[in-house]
C-alpha cells in the first residue's frame, strides 16, 4: 500500500514537472529502491534547473547586448519569421512596435533589405551589400531622426549571415565554407564539390541580419571632399589674382605711376583676403580639435558691443548704415568666454554690415523665463529659406560672388557656430528675402 501510494506521488510529481511547475519538489519515500529513483530523479531535476538558469542568464544577457549595440540586429527563422529584434533595427527601419513573430516582409518594406536576406537564406551564404533608404516623412509613423533630421536617405551596410542546424557531421572549415561566396571561384575542385555536398546536411535553420549605419561617415566623406575643393578655389582665386598683377608689373606696369599703384593695392587687397583665410581656417582648426578653451565668466555684455561697435564703425560708416544696441538694463552681465564672445559678435556683426545697403545693424537681448536670447538683426538683402539650414556649414555661401567680393571667407559663420556648442549655447537664424536678417543665440541662465 505505502509502495502504492508513493509511486503515485512520482508519479503526480512528474505531472507537475510536465506542466512546467518546475519549483515542485519529490521527497525520500521510505522504501530503499524508490528512494533510489528519487534521488535519480532529484539529481536530474538539479541539472536541468541549473542549465535552465544558466540559459536564462546568457539570454538576458545576450538581450541587454543587443539592447547597448548601435547596430541594427535582427534574427529570423527558416520562414522568415522574426525571432528577434534589437531597437537599433526597428529605429532604422522606422518601426515602433513589436514585430517578434512577425514574418519579415511584413516588417521590413524595402526590396532591397528584403533581396538581401533572401539571398542568404536561399544561397546559404553571407550577402552583404551598402544600400541606401529613405526616412518616412514628418508626422508619418514611426519617423526617425538620424544625423541630419527626418526626411532623409539613411547610409546602411546589411549583412545577411545564414544560421546552420545539423552541423555536426561537417567539419569547421566546411562550416565556413558553407558561409563563404565562392560565386567568383573560377577554379573549383573535387574537395569544393565534396564540401558542397556535405554543406546540403547542413540546413540553413535561419539568418542573423544586421544594419550598420555609415550615414555619418557618409556626410563626413561628402564633406572632406566638399572642403578640399573648397579651400583649393579659395587659395587658388586670390593667389591667381596676386601672380597675374605682379606678372603684369614685371612687364613694364611700373612705368605708369597710376596703373602700378592700382595693380599694388589689388595685390595688397587679395593678400589680406588670403591672410583672413587661413586665420579663419586655423581658429576653425582649432575649435572642431577641441582646442578652443572656454573659460566663462562673468561678462559685461554692453562693453563688448562697444568694442565690437568701435572696431566696425568705419566699415558701416562708409556704407552709410547704423550700429545700434537694445539691452535692457536687467541684463548686462553674460556668464561667458569673453574673447569668444567677442569672436562671435564681431563675426555676426560684420556679417550684418557686409548684406546691408540701407538702415543698419541691431544688437541686442530679450529675456524670456530662465533663457535670455542675444540677436543680431540686420536690415539687408535677407535669404530665402531653402538656404537657411546650410548656413553655418564652412564655405557655405547664398551669393559666392557677392560674398568673395566683399572680403568674405565663407567660414565666419561656421566658426560662430562652433562657439556657440562650445559654450553649450543654441543658434537660431529667422531671415526673409527683403527684409533682413536676425541671428538668436539662446541662453539657458542656469549654464
């Protein structure tokens, strides 16, 4: 009876474990050979919780990996169904919701990710390709802000790997033969046709697909390349003009008194617009390499414009335009790197002047809760808004010729900008064509 009754306690014990109740516990019955079975069992039971606990970890693991990774990952099954799916993926491929147990077409609308992880699954070996994809538009579900906002062409390197189940009866270098492309191999032997053949036992039990996003190095590239050119037309013009006029001088222009002098002061003229290059360049330089040190203090903000003022009112004065400042009394003290700031007056300032004809530039703060915003408003030839977000970018110019012949280097406001994040400050510039400029820099008090 006591035989009887304890075989259907292993019995009811086993029943929970195939239910799942893994905490279910079996004790020592009494009777020498079922307690061997018990303990049999015990130790069994053991083992496989403390491998379940094992996995548990290496999957919580593995997640809060996938979750710290900046690249897309995405892992399928044979099917194509999504087993998993890190956020870096869902934010390139601008998808909020869960798309585990989802079938990958269902998630992924591009055909040419799509063309990519097919190929893998049907080959059996890597594929990996850079491709471009557009961002869906403001307001759309799910947009996503890459490095340059939304609404725009995202940069990705995706790789299909294939995942291999039955791979025990091949060897490790068929394994990677089995994940190469040999599609290019003009010479294929015996021992390749036996890999292939045994790489077939192998089936292919999924795919691990990963997007790497190389916008960024993309832009930068497009960049480097755009500032090369730049800095080669910028040195080149003036240095041509210089070597023409000191050319035309050796061949006999110094005779006339009134032409030599001319030519002279041209000289003088792009030698300066040279030298204003490469200092801006170097300052430029200096603050993208972190060099810019900024020691803030306590700054009297009127004092500045009153230097800047004295140091610019020539050049206005001979174009007929007033300098004028708006600052409250509330406000005279600016927590900031003093010849920084100056820096970036000075350069918004004369920028003023520079697309000015008629009226004048205004300086001033206005105060608003805990952020204070300095402007530079001009009256001049204002822009037109398609070119209002590349303002800031080095060379970057609305009118090349009639920057270049008012003495600009195109970088005075790439070199504002970059004061301005120095000082964990923020640039807002409103314009209209015909009706002037304003240039806010927003200051949060409390910095």
């Amino acid at each position: 009876m006591r035989i009887s009754k304890s075989t259907v306690e292993i019995s009811q014990y086993l029943k929970e474990l195939l239910s799942d109740n893994l905490d279910a516990r079996l004790f020592p019955k009494g009777n020498k050979e079922l307690d061997s079975i018990v303990m049999d069992i015990t130790s069994l039971m053991e083992k496989i919780r403390d491998r379940l606990n094992f996995a548990e970890t290496e999957k919580e693991r593995m997640e809060a990996i996938l979750r710290g990774m900046s690249d897309g990952v995405l892992i399928t099954d044979d099917r194509g169904m999504v087993i998993l799916a890190n956020q870096s993926f869902k934010n390139l491929i601008s998808v909020n919701e869960d798309i585990e147990g989802k079938q990958i077409i269902e998630v992924i609308r591009n055909a040419h990710l799509i063309g990519i992880f097919r190929d893998a699954l049907k080959s059996g070996q890597n594929v990996s390709k850079e491709i471009n994809i557009s961002r869906p538009h403001k307001g759309s579900s799910g947009s996503h802000k890459a490095f340059w906002g939304a609404d725009k062409d995202i940069h990705l390197i995706a790789t299909a790997v294939p995942v291999y189940s039955n791979t025990e009866y091949i060897t490790q270098d068929e394994k990677k033969w089995c994940s190469s492309d040999i599609s290019q191999d003009s010479d294929v032997d015996h021992t390749t046709h036996d890999m292939r053949r045994n790489c077939k036992s192998a089936i292919v039990s999924g795919v691990v697909f990963t997007l790497h996003d190389i916008t960024r190095l993309k832009q930068l590239e497009e960049m480097r390349k755009d500032f090369v050119a730049n800095v080669s037309h910028e040195i080149k013009t003036p240095i041509t003009a210089i070597k023409g006029f000191a050319e035309t001088l050796l061949d006999g222009a110094m005779d006339d008194k009134e032409n030599a002098v001319r030519f002279l002061g041209m000289i003088k003229s792009h030698s300066e617009r040279l030298n204003n290059l490469v200092d801006d360049l170097l300052t430029l330089s200096k603050i993208e390499l972190g060099d810019a040190h900024i020691n803030k203090i306590d700054v009297n903000f009127e004092q500045v414009i009153d230097t800047v003022f004295m140091t610019l009112k020539e050049k206005a004065d001979k174009k007929g335009l007033y300098l004028k400042k708006a600052i409250p009394d509330t406000t005279q003290t600016i927590f900031a790197d003093k010849d920084r700031l100056m820096q970036i007056m000075l350069n918004l300032v004369d920028n003023g002047i520079k697309f000015t004809e008629k009226g004048g530039v205004t300086v001033g703060i206005d105060e608003t809760g805990g952020r204070i915003t300095i402007y530079v408003h001009d009256t001049g030839i204002g822009i037109s808004s398609n070119h209002l977000h590349r303002l800031g970018e080095r060379f970057y110019r609305v009118d090349r010729a009639r920057s270049r012949d008012m003495g600009g280097t195109g970088l005075g406001l790439a070199i504002v900008k970059h004061l301005v994040n120095a000082h964990d400050w923020n640039m807002r510039i409103e314009s209209e064509l015909g009706r002037g400029t304003r240039v806010n820099i927003i200051i949060d008090r409390y910095l």
